[in-house]
C-alpha cells in the first residue's frame, strides 16, 4: 500500500532520515521503534506529506492521503481553546462536511458512536480544557475514529496515559485492524508492542530491520538502535539531536 522509495529528509541542516526504503503492506499493524532522535515522528509526517523530503519519494498504490487519519502527539493540541468536546471530536469529519455543509443524522450517529467507543459518551459537552490526559487522550482516538479513514498513523498514542486507558485504547486500535484498516504507530513501550504489534519498523535515521516482532525486536537490533537490555528492563542511550 505505502511504498517509501530512498527517503532522505533534513531537519534543521540535521540528518533526520536516511536513504529510507520500505513497504507496508495493506491491513499491516506496524509499530515503529526507535531512541529519541532516531527520525520517527519525522517518518509518519513524510509519508502525510507535511514535511519534504531532499531526496526519494512516498507513494501508495491504491489509498493516497485523503484516506490517512492521523493522531498527533497530545501536547501538539492548544488545550485552553475554547471547544467542547463533541465540537472538536466532529471535526474529524471535515472532509465530509467542508465548512459549510450541515451536520447530518448519519454522522450525529457516527459522532456518538465514535465517543461511546472511546469511553467518552457521557462527557461530550465538556470544554477540553477540563479533561485530565487520559481524558484527552481518547478525545483525540475519538476524532481519528470520525474521519473513517484506511490509514491510521498513530505519533505515541500511549504517551504519559495510564494504564487503563492505554488497554481501552489498545482495543480501539485492535478493533481498526480486525476490520482491515492499515495501523502505523510510534510506540516507546516494548513489552506493549510485543504484546499487541505483528510488525515492526525499527529505525535510527536509516532502516535497522522490519519484520515480524518477535524477530525485529532481538537484543542485536535493540542494541543497534541505542536500547539496552538491563535486568529485562529496557533503557534509552541514543542522544537526542532536536530530530523528533
């Protein structure tokens, strides 16, 4: 489905991503791995567009980005905008709706379903602003449901959550897939990704490896990509350069 073709691509005159090559495959669920620094939030935003490349090319062979859903890093969100939660989860439907198309009976529906699925039904007149992160969290896996897209990237959607919400989410994700959609996630947490990811994508600016998990995730390639195995408890060492 996404073909990424010697992806080369600078972030402030730094090495972000280095002579990328890979495919993910239609209905695949990837967890991309890798220390700070290591060009992964950098990667997502290529294959969206957001950021150009110096040298290669992302291109898909049947979806192309109107059917990417995307979910950002949480503190990317301004929280003090004055919004109610139902206001900015039916955002996500803007490409349905435009500006000013009228919200339909279907999409009302599809609107309350996304926020019951996230645990969130009951709280959709409330300002972000008053949500705790777990909260918030599951407001944002709530607009990437509206949108109803085949893509689905993913920049650490478990970040600073705790660990309810991040089962209840987990089974969100697990949902898209069973129903076919294309998963692609920056993960930090390893024992979740072995756990619940069938591939993964491991980086340090170039390719380390892309496979199945319990095969990408060996001690050599952790090791290779600044990670070591310590009292089976896993550490960063790779030195963040400002490239996230």
């Amino acid at each position: 489905m996404i073909h990424i073709s010697q992806l080369t691509v600078y972030y402030k005159q730094l090495l972000a991503l280095d002579d990328i090559n890979v495919e993910i495959k239609e209905g695949e669920m990837v967890a991309i791995v890798g220390a700070n620094g290591a060009g992964k939030s950098t990667l997502l935003k290529s294959i969206m567009g957001q950021i150009n490349a110096q040298y290669g090319q992302v291109t898909f062979s049947r979806h192309g980005l109107k059917q990417i859903a995307y979910l950002p890093q949480s503190q990317m969100i301004e929280r003090q905008f004055p919004i109610t939660v139902k206001e900015f989860v039916a955002a996500g439907s803007w490409r349905k709706t435009g500006i000013f198309k009228r919200f339909t009976q279907d999409l009302l529906k599809q609107l309350s379903h996304c926020l019951e699925q996230v645990g969130l039904a009951q709280s959709e007149q409330k300002q972000i602003s008053e949500l705790s992160g777990g909260q918030f969290q599951r407001m944002l896996f709530a607009r990437m449901l509206m949108q109803d897209a085949e893509i689905l990237i993913l920049d650490e959607p478990f970040n600073s959550v705790d660990m309810q919400t991040t089962r209840d989410l987990m089974k969100v994700i697990n949902d898209c897939h069973q129903a076919g959609k294309t998963v692609i996630a920056v993960v930090h947490d390893l024992p979740l990704v072995k756990q619940f990811f069938p591939e993964v994508l491991m980086i340090a600016k170039s390719i380390v490896a892309k496979g199945p998990t319990h095969q990408t995730l060996s001690e050599n390639n952790l090791s290779a990509v600044g990670f070591q195995l310590t009292n089976n408890c896993i550490d960063e060492h790779l030195v963040c350069e400002g490239v996230c």
